[in-house]
C-alpha cells in the first residue's frame, strides 16, 4: 500500500496501491452529498502510461458503471467526484518504477470516559503518551448520541482553552436508525494546540447526550513539509466548509405546529453569501420562512432563519423527508436530508359514561372511532381513557367466526386483537421500558371466555428483547362473536402499559393495533392501526400513531 496524500478535505478519501511494479492503481471515494472537484496527480514519472478510470455512482437514484480512458497531462488528472461516488485510476506504465517504502502509522488516544451521558456541561481528559512530532498532524474524533423526536442542532467544545463551536452538519455522518441518532465529527487541529495533558469540554448541547467517545489521532506523515502542508490544508478546508444544522422534528401530528430553523456558521474572515432552498412534502406547510432565500452570514458569526411548520389532515402515516440545500458564494455546497413521519391527528376520549366491558359496544355509538377496510374484513376502533385506564373497542366484521388461539406463545395464529402501546410517546426504533404489546383474546384458548395478555420484555443493555407471553387477569376483558366476526372491549389499567406513566389531558401516547385473523387457508394479518397503514412495522414504536388523550 502506498500513501495517498489527499487535499485535507476528509469527505474525500483515497488510497494508493502497487500490485505489480509496473502498475500504479489510485483509489478515490467521496464520503458525501455533494460533488467534490479534485486533481489527481501520481507523484512520479508516469509518462507514456496507459491511463484507465472506473466509476460507480449514484445518478437520478440509479447506479451506473462507466470505464474510460484518460491522458495525463503535466498538472494531473481533473476529476468530478459524484455524492458518495467511487473511482479507481490506473496507470500501466511502460517500466518498472521502484517506490521506497515506508509504514505510515497513526496513533490514537483515548478518554477514559467513555458513553457518558451529560445535560449542560461535560469536562473530560485526553491523555496523550507524548506531544505529536513534526511529521503527523492530529484530528480530535468525537461521537455524541442522543435519542429524540428532535434534530440536535449544536454543541461547544473546548479543547485545552481553545473554543470550537460545532453544529451537528459538521458530522461525518449522521446515521439514523429510526430516532437513534450518532453524530461522528473528526476535526484537523493545530499540533502546536495539543500536548501530553489534554482537557475537553462540551457545553451548550441541551439535555440527553451521550457522549461515545473523544480522541486525539495522530497520523504520520512522510515527511515534516508534507505534515505541514496536510495541516495547513486541512485546518483551511474546515474552516471554509458550509457548517450548518436544521432544527426540527421528525414527527408531525395535525394541529400541532412545531418550530423550524436553520442556523448557518461563517468561520471565515470575510462575509459570505448562502442561496438556501426547502424541498418539503406537500402536506408539510412552512410559514414565516420562505422555500428559497439568500442569506448573508457576517465574518466569524453565525445567523438563523426560523419559521413553524404545521401539517394538512392527513388519513395515514406519510414517510417523507425535508431537503435543506445549501449553496455558498465560494461554490461549496452542502444538503441537510431530514427524514420526517406525518401522522393523522387521533384522540382518546375522556370516558364520561360506564364502560360495562362485555362486549356490547353500544356506549360507544356517540363517538366517533376510527375505521379500516381490507381484505373483506372491516374494522371500528374507539379508544377512551381516564385516570385509572386505557379502554379499547373494536368492531370486527367479516364472513369468518372467530377461532381461539392456538397457545399464549402463539397468541396471534388465530383471532385477536394486538395493541402496541408506547405510553411517553419516545418514537424509539426498538421497543423502550415504556413500550407494552398487549393483547386481547375474543375466545380462551380452551373455553368461550375472553381473556388479556401481555407480551414479556427484559432489557439487555441498551436493547428491550421478547422474553414471553402471559394472560394479564387485570386486563378486563368482554367479547360477543358471532357468524359474522366479533366485537370486543377491554379496560386496561395503565399501571399494566407503564408504572410511570400518569395520564394527562393533552398528553400523546404512540398507539397501533392490529386485528389478527388466521382461518386455515385464508389467514389474513390486518395491520387495521389507528393509522390506517397497512403492513407497518410493529416491532418499531416509531411508526407507531400518535394519539391524543382529549
């Protein structure tokens, strides 16, 4: 492996490789959004060589594959580096080319804390064996965690006294599994900043962050003038990179507006010009900031555009996303992808009259409950709620008679009622400690009598795993089933759902249900949620709907 010496922008990442002395292969990979513009220059004599590019990209959403030929001239090769694109460069060259070999380490060192949670302020250590040496340059790494309906948006950090404000589009990535949300920043410093006793803060993050960890990596290089000139480089290209975050949610439910906000950071030394435009979904409305703008940022400051945005009724879950795409007048440009669910508005009303839970749902014929169609089967949901409980009732209709479960642990083989109850309303990807799977049973499994039960969950580490099925006997449960499908009511104290929940006029709980029918060959899993969304993922509180208690 030879070293490959990049322009210190770390979105572009390259590696040098010799599999035979006569061949010099170069590959080249960009780690981002945007297209990045390069030049390509081999470092040694390459004349006469046949020259040969590989690309895979992504254009229009489609993957494509191109290979051709390239000339060298004397200033290298100009490339175009497509978003999150791929390229390999071979020369064959017409003699063998000795290159002298040279390990290239890089040195990493850790904090002791490590996957730490802080609110406001967090000071850490990053002891280092010795001070980097004129040969290396040094990147501080850094992952923060936070789970959240909300888009975090900046943080502080000081490093042995030095302020470095980040906003959280400075990540290498943002991954996000449903709402878990890592941000991973690698930041070139200068070496002369960094000793053997290294002090870290962070400050100004809010509440709910886990810090992953913090590092100070020292990477060599071949020499003192190309370290200088790799730091220099790199320090410019931070300084002059488009550093942004949008402040947002990722759920919307009906008449809830919610805030919007974009914060652009300009740490030159010189006012720079931002064109901004928001590409929404149409049920997405934003008022008070406009879809296309230009924004001007004074030298060395930051500046934000707020504005709400609210949602139009909608009838099912809608999984969308908002573009933010943002180009400087230095033609740098950067695009902010935020995924977002739209939810219809549901409620749960206050029960003023006597739920009798047997079954017969006539108390329920003044309210309005939410209905699904599918398969020939059709559905009526009413959920009600008042200090002491939760109250579900479902109308079930269809050419089919109820069947009992086949066992606890196979509660859903035949005819019941699932719900999925995530009772703070956190939007967790994986089930969380407040997250219940009940279900409600029309028949018993070996007499006529209905019955509740719970699914079992342990927490192991960071992650909630099923660990069994039981009848849950304060669930009370009513039933009357005919020729013609069932009807089916329960009151379900909320202790049963989460011990520390306590209900709350106004209150959001995310809710699903599911009408379970297995009828030997004609076995149908209705997702009949409260959403209305067919096939969603149960297993996923985050899509589940979002109700609230009236």
């Amino acid at each position: 492996m030879l070293y490959a010496e990049t322009s210190g922008d770390p979105a572009v990442r390259a590696f040098a490789s010799t599999p035979k002395a006569n061949r010099l292969v170069l590959s080249v990979f960009n780690d981002s959004p945007q297209e990045k513009k390069i030049t390509v220059n081999p470092g040694m004599n390459v004349d006469g060589a046949d020259i040969r590019l590989r690309s895979a990209y992504y254009a229009d959403s489609v993957l494509k594959h191109a290979e051709e030929t390239m000339t060298f001239q004397g200033e290298g090769l100009p490339l175009s580096l497509a978003p999150y694109g791929v390229y390999s460069i071979r020369w064959d060259l017409k003699k063998e080319v000795t290159v002298a070999s040279k390990t290239l380490k890089e040195t990493g060192f850790y904090s002791p804390t490590v996957n730490t949670v802080f609110e406001n302020e967090l000071e850490l250590s990053i002891p280092a064996e010795r001070e980097p040496e004129n040969t290396e340059t040094v990147l501080l790494r850094l992952a923060l965690h936070r789970v959240d309906a909300e888009f975090a948006k900046n943080i502080t950090l000081k490093l042995n006294e030095q302020t470095i404000q980040l906003l959280m589009g400075d990540s290498i990535n943002d991954l996000m599994d449903g709402n878990q949300n890592v941000w991973y920043f690698s930041i070139p410093v200068a070496r002369k900043l960094v000793g053997v006793n290294n002090q870290l803060s962070l400050s100004d993050a809010g509440s709910g962050y886990r810090v992953m960890f913090a590092a100070l990596t020292f990477e060599e290089h071949p020499d003192s003038l190309s370290a200088g000139r790799v730091e220099k480089e790199g320090i410019a290209t931070w300084e002059k990179a488009i550093s942004s975050s949008v402040g947002a949610t990722k759920q919307m439910l009906a008449n809830s507006p919610r805030k919007f906000d974009l914060t652009i950071q300009n740490r030159l030394a010189r006012p720079m010009e931002y064109m901004v435009k928001i590409k929404k979904p149409d049920a997405l409305v934003l008022q008070e900031i406009a879809t296309e703008q230009k924004v001007t940022v004074d030298a060395g400051s930051s500046k934000t555009i707020s504005g709400t945005m609210s949602l139009k009724p909608v009838d099912q879950l809608i999984e969308s996303r908002i573009d933010v795409d943002i180009v400087a007048s230095n033609g740098l440009r950067k695009t902010h992808n935020l995924p977002i669910n739209l939810f219809p508005l549901r409620q749960a009303v206050k029960v003023d009259f006597q739920v009798k839970t047997d079954g017969d749902l006539s108390e329920w014929s003044q309210k309005q409950p939410t209905v699904f169609e599918r398969h020939g089967i059709s559905t009526k949901t009413w959920l009600g709620w008042d200090n002491a409980n939760l109250y579900v009732a479902v109308q079930v209709d269809g050419k089919f008679k109820a069947r009992r479960p086949e066992s606890l642990e196979k509660f859903w083989t035949r005819d019941c009622i699932e719900l999925f109850i995530d009772a703070k309303n956190q939007k967790t990807a994986g089930y969380n400690t407040d997250s219940a799977q009940l279900f409600l049973c029309p028949l018993g499994i070996s007499d006529d009598l209905p019955f509740g039960g719970k699914v079992l969950f342990k927490k192991m580490g960071d992650f909630v795993r099923y660990s069994g099925s039981i009848a849950e006997p304060k669930i009370a449960v009513g039933s009357r089933v005919g020729d013609s499908g069932y009807s089916i009511e329960a009151t379900i104290p909320w202790s049963v759902i989460s011990t520390t929940f306590v209900p709350a006029a106004g209150n959001l709980i995310g809710m699903d249900v599911a009408i379970d029918h297995i009828n030997g060959t004609d076995g149908v899993n209705l997702s009949t949620s409260i959403l209305g969304l067919k096939a969603k993922e149960h297993t996923s509180p985050a899509k589940w709907g979002s109700v609230v208690l009236e």
